[in-house]
C-alpha cells in the first residue's frame, strides 16, 4: 500500500501548492475589488477542494481552516458578509497559515497551531469582532520588506530535457569537430579556445545526464502492491525486501525497464516461488522472499529481482534447448549451465507450456531480453535448483552517451559499445586452433570462437562462413572478445584505436537495414563511424556458423 | 459487462483516489473530466453507465451539468460528490434526479457500496 499513499502524497502535495498560489492571487484582487465574483468563486473553490483533500489525507488542522475560510467566502459571496474591516487580515492569515501548513506538510514537519485562527474565523462566521493579535497586525514595513518564496524545486516535462540532451549531442559531435580542426590548423589560441570549449561541453553533458536522474525507488515503490496482488492471486505467501532506492538512473531508462521489471516479478511469484504447502515439503520457510535491489557498479547500475523459490532446471531447459533445434545435442552436452540458461531468452523458447511447467520460468523473457538489449544493456540469470534464481539487469546510468572501443577494420572506424566487450587481446597463431571448421581461441580457460569480422560483415547472405583454415592466419592477430547473453565471441580486427565516449545516432535507411550496426556516430575528425551492434552480431554467429 | 464509470470532479487528486477505487473494484473508468464543459462532453462521448459528479466545478456548478446530462441521458446513474458544507445543493441535486450523493473525504467501501447500489437502481427510469 506504501506505493499508493506515496503517490497521493505527492498529487496532494503538487495540487494543494497550486492551490495555495491561486488563493494567494485571488485575495489579492479581492483586496483591490472587495466584491470581485469570479475571485470569491475561485476562493471558494479552491478552499472546497482543499478541505476535501486534506481530509482525506489526515491533514485535519488544514482541513479545518479551509473548512472555515470556504464558509466565509461563500458567505462574502452570497453577499451575507462583506470583504472589509477586521475580517481582511484574519482571512490573509488564514491563506498565509494555508501556505505554512502545506509546506509543513511537504518537508515532513510538524504544522503549525492553528487554534487562534480558527478561534478567530469562527467569531467571523458568527459575525462577531475577531481578536487581533501579533499574527493579524498589519506591519506595513513588514508587509513591504516581506520576503517572496519561491520552491526550490521545478517540475520539468522530460520532452524538454530529451530535447536538452539531444542537443548535447550534438554540441558534442561539432566540439570533437572543431578540436580536431584546431589541431589540424595549428593555431595555438584557436587550439586553447577549442580546449575550453571541451571541458564546457564536458561538463553540461554531465550536468544535463545529471538533470534526468531519478531514484530507482519511484519505481521499486510501486512494487509492494504489485507483489500484494500477484502473491493474492496466485495464493503465495511472498515477502517483499526493497534495497538501493536511492541509487540514480536515467529517467527513460527506468521508463523503459518498468515492463520488463514487472515481468520479472510476476513470473519470480507466479512460477519461481512455491506455494506455501510446497515449500514446507521441501523444508523451507512457508513464506516466500522476493528482493528487489539495485546497486552501481562502475559506470553501470546492477537492478536485480532474487526470489528464493524452486530455481531453473538446467537439465530440462538443455533437452527443450536441443528439441527445438537450437544446438545440436552433442554441442548442447558442452555448455555451461550458464550458456544453457541464456536459452531462455531466446524469441519463443519460453513460450514453451512444457517448460513453463518443468522449469517452472514463465512467458515472455525473450521480450524483457528485447528490452534491456534496446538500451545497450544486459540481461543475466543465476539459479541453483530448488534454491533460487536471481535475474540482474545491467543499465547504462545514462542513454545519451555510451563509453565505446574503437577500432579499424579495412581503413574504416568501427565502434563497439563497451557494454559488450569483454576483452582485447592480441594472439599469435599459436594460440588459435582449429575445431570442426571453427576458430577458437584459449583464453582464460575458455574456448571461445572467433572470426574474423571482415567476414561476418562481407559474408554471402544466405549459407554458413567458410570453414575457417589455419593457414589463413599469419602474424598477430588483435581480438575483441564480446558477450552477449552469456555468450563469447572473438571479432578479429586491423587495429585498437581507442576508447571514447559517443555520441550514437540512429542511422537513415538503406543501413538500417544491414541491422549489424546500432547506428552511427561522427568522429572529430569528421570522419563517420558505424557502431557494431553486438547482440546482431552474436545472432548472426550463430546462424552462420560452420 | 464491465460497468462504465465517468469522472468529474476538478481535483486531480480525487479524480486519481476515486478512479483507483473504481478500477481496483473492477470498473471500467472511461473517462475523467475536471470542469463542466468537459464532463459534458465527455458524458456525450463515453455514454456511461454512472458518472460521479462533483458539486463545485470551477466553470459552471454541478448541479448545471447534472441537468445537462438529464435532458441527454435520462438513463445515466449520478453519484453526486462533495465535501460537507454543501448540503442544499446536494438536495438540489437529489431532487433533479441525482441517484445518490458521496460525502468527502470519503471511504473506499461507501463509494463502492453507493455506486453499486445506484447501479442496481434499474436500468431505466420507468422501470
């Protein structure tokens, strides 16, 4: 229920602060035209709304005093009562005092007493003398010396920040441009000028990624309900622990998790853990635990869904694995329980109604995979048999900029995201082998294929790679390893370049449709830059292999 | 059938109170308005089984709007909603065919216990 009551809290809040200004407005003009109608309608109004509000949030103090000021105005209204005399400044307390509650309330601190206000607002509607004290008394000087607040906060639609952000993009593309040219020209106070222009771009990229930041936790907190009505539904006894609500993310970033999150949880209850009867059998608690947690890890954030229930049958997910053709059963008998769970994720394996049921994991990851692999992240599973699966989303903090390798390829730039690489190496010959066609190179005790990228872009469109031959490989060989899905792969490639942070765009049409490449980026040299999309190139791997 | 459920009140917070209310009871909310003009024409639009009126809207009051959709919907069930205070124009509002009235802040079971009692009212005025 926390969820629901945080998010009332901060319509009321939002609503109660809008009210607050209009009142503030509106007796102004009262002040001016003491029988202004529209005005006292909206006084009225406003105090209406604000009494009901705060009623039902508990607020009964702020509740009382508008209870009492809607009355007058309407009274004032109905021409009952007239704006002037002693009841001016008892009613520019009671919306001032209207302020100081709601703030109160804002920062979570104790409101302030309302007794004499409402002593004296109840001697107004009565039609007899208020008392005045200090609170009523008209201090010019002090009225004029008045200090004005405004909130320290503004609220922001995120289309205009998206728009910010694209245009740091830009900014950023045309400064790596300019710091180029300035090398290039030689002149040393166009080159101290671009230097500058660097760091100023530099730093209001960080300052607008730093302006979309949100809590993780405006997300987690809409959890303990979720997880109240799925555990109801699928009649589970499921206790909820939420950690690392403060850690930061980008705002669409966590906009566009919030789908695969709520996926997550439903299947980690409707098919991770057991039913209470179940769980005693096998000598666990009756409860259930569900954790959501996040964390950060270099420039990454870890969010993590960990349930305690019957875990992933390996077994049974590498026999569907081999039955629905996707690895022969003598390669399938090799993989690692890790390689044989990223099957899971594969499009239309977990569909599968048998191994909803034998493996116990539910519909439709392949579609949280698509969505985490959209933002360049990636998605990992961990799961001990009838203790657990723990499934983590590795998140870029932010989607403008991306830390990338970059490397040439036949006098070409390429980059890859960092995200997705694991490794550079250099390798001789030596360390190479040949395997039924295949290339694989030995690194930290690992097997992991490798092929040349040239041939992966350049391939025939239809038919596997050629069987890859010793022979063809002479002198060192530079390789990035990737990973995606649990899986490795080795990109032969001319040369490292460097690492960089880029800018991506999405690329116009006719590449778009080679769907090997995420986009593009333009280099300050001017010179355009087609960024590898790992998770393409991983399936095209595997489609292609010899 | 689900019921059809239009909002009208003009504080957002009560249109997204009542609307969970409405929607966690298994209604189906098909719209929220938050002044006259819009609740008219959203009424008109939507034709909804029940709408939930609030008695002070900041165009026009309630009780206009309750009338507005009597002469074009004689059917539709209407809750009205108000804070306390406002007990004539509830009165008003009964007698000008209004089904029920909710007082706020008001409880989940009340709402939900008045808007089904209105909904089972009879599907038509001359039943």
């Amino acid at each position: 229920m926390k969820s629901r009551e945080q998010e009332y809290r901060e319509i009321f809040m939002a609503e109660a602060l809008e009210y607050y200004d209009a009142m503030s407005r509106h007796i102004s003009e009262l002040e001016k035209n003491p029988a202004d109608a529209p005005a006292l309608n909206e006084l009225f109004r406003l105090m209406h709304n604000l009494k009901a509000n705060a009623r039902a949030m508990g607020y009964a103090d702020i509740g009382e005093v508008a209870h009492r000021m809607e009355t007058i105005f309407g009274l004032i209204r109905d021409k009952e009562k007239t704006f002037s005399g002693s009841m001016v400044p008892v009613l520019f307390t009671g919306v001032d005092k209207i302020g100081e509650m709601i703030r109160a309330v804002g920062e979570s601190r104790e409101l302030p007493s309302v007794a004499t206000l409402v002593n004296n607002l109840d001697l107004l509607v009565k039609g007899e003398e208020p008392v005045l004290g200090e609170e009523e008394e008209v201090d010019a000087d002090e009225d004029a010396n008045r200090k004005l607040e405004l909130s320290d906060l503004v609220y922001i639609q995120i289309k205009k920040l998206d728009h910010l952000l694209n245009l740091v993009g830009e900014l950023i593309i045309d400064r790596d441009r300019i710091l180029t040219l300035s090398q290039e020209i030689g002149s040393p106070a166009l080159q101290t000028a671009a230097t500058h222009l660097f760091r100023i771009a530099d730093e209001l990229q960080y300052s607008v990624m730093d302006a979309r930041l949100v809590n993780v936790g405006s997300l987690f907190n809409k959890f303990p309900r979720v997880v109240r009505d799925v555990a109801t539904a699928e009649q589970k006894d499921v206790e909820l622990t939420i950690s690392g609500e403060d850690i930061q993310i980008d705002r669409n970033i966590l906009q566009i998790i919030t789908d695969a999150l709520l996926h997550l949880v439903r299947n980690a209850i409707g098919h991770g853990i057991e039913t209470p009867e179940d769980r005693v059998k096998a000598g666990k608690p009756a409860q259930g635990k569900l954790a959501l947690s996040a964390q950060t890890e270099r420039d990454d954030v870890l969010i993590q869904v960990t349930d305690d229930g019957k875990g992933i049958d390996v077994e049974s997910v590498r026999r569907k694995a081999v039955e629905r053709g996707l690895v022969s059963a003598e390669a399938a008998g090799l993989l690692d329980p890790g390689a044989v769970r990223a099957f899971l994720f594969e499009p239309g394996f977990s569909m599968a109604k048998e191994v909803t049921e034998i493996s116990g994991r539910g519909v439709g990851l392949d579609v949280v995979k698509l969505a985490i692999d959209s933002l360049g992240g990636q998605l990992r599973v961990e799961s001990v048999l009838g203790q657990g699966t723990t499934f983590t989303l590795v998140l870029p903090t932010s989607i403008a900029v991306k830390g990338a390798l970059l490397f040439e390829l036949e006098e070409s730039s390429y980059a890859i995201p960092l995200m997705h690489t694991d490794l550079v190496v250099a390798l001789w010959p030596d360390d190479l082998h040949v395997v039924g066609g295949m290339l694989l190179a030995h690194v930290f005790g690992d097997n992991i294929p490798v092929v040349p990228l040239r041939a992966l872009l350049h391939g025939s469109e239809d038919g596997p790679l050629p069987a890859a031959n010793k022979e063809d490989i002479t002198g060192r060989q530079n390789i990035i390893i990737v990973n995606y899905n649990n899986r490795r792969l080795g990109l032969i490639v001319d040369r490292f370049l460097r690492q960089q942070d880029i800018v991506i765009k999405p690329m116009s049409k006719p590449l778009d449709m080679i769907d090997l490449f995420g986009g593009v980026t333009l280099l300050g040299n001017g010179q355009v830059c087609l960024v590898l999309d790992v998770p393409a190139l991983t399936r095209l791997f595997l489609a292609k292999r010899p | 059938m689900k019921n059809r459920i239009l909002i009208v009140d003009d504080s957002f917070y009560m249109r997204t109170m009542l609307k969970n209310m409405l929607t966690d009871a298994g209604y189906e909310v098909v719209g929220e308005a938050a002044n006259g003009q819009q609740a008219l024409e959203m009424a008109a639009a939507t034709r909804p089984d029940l709408i939930t009126l609030d008695v002070i809207l900041p165009d026009n009051t309630g009780l206009d709007v309750l009338k507005g959709i009597r002469q074009d919907q004689p059917d539709v069930k209407v809750v009205m909603c108000s804070a306390v205070g406002q007990e004539v124009i509830v009165n008003e509002a009964l007698e000008s065919g209004a089904s029920a009235y909710i007082v706020k802040p008001f409880s989940e079971e009340k709402v939900l216990e008045i808007v089904s009692s209105a909904l089972q009212e009879g599907g038509s005025t001359e039943a």
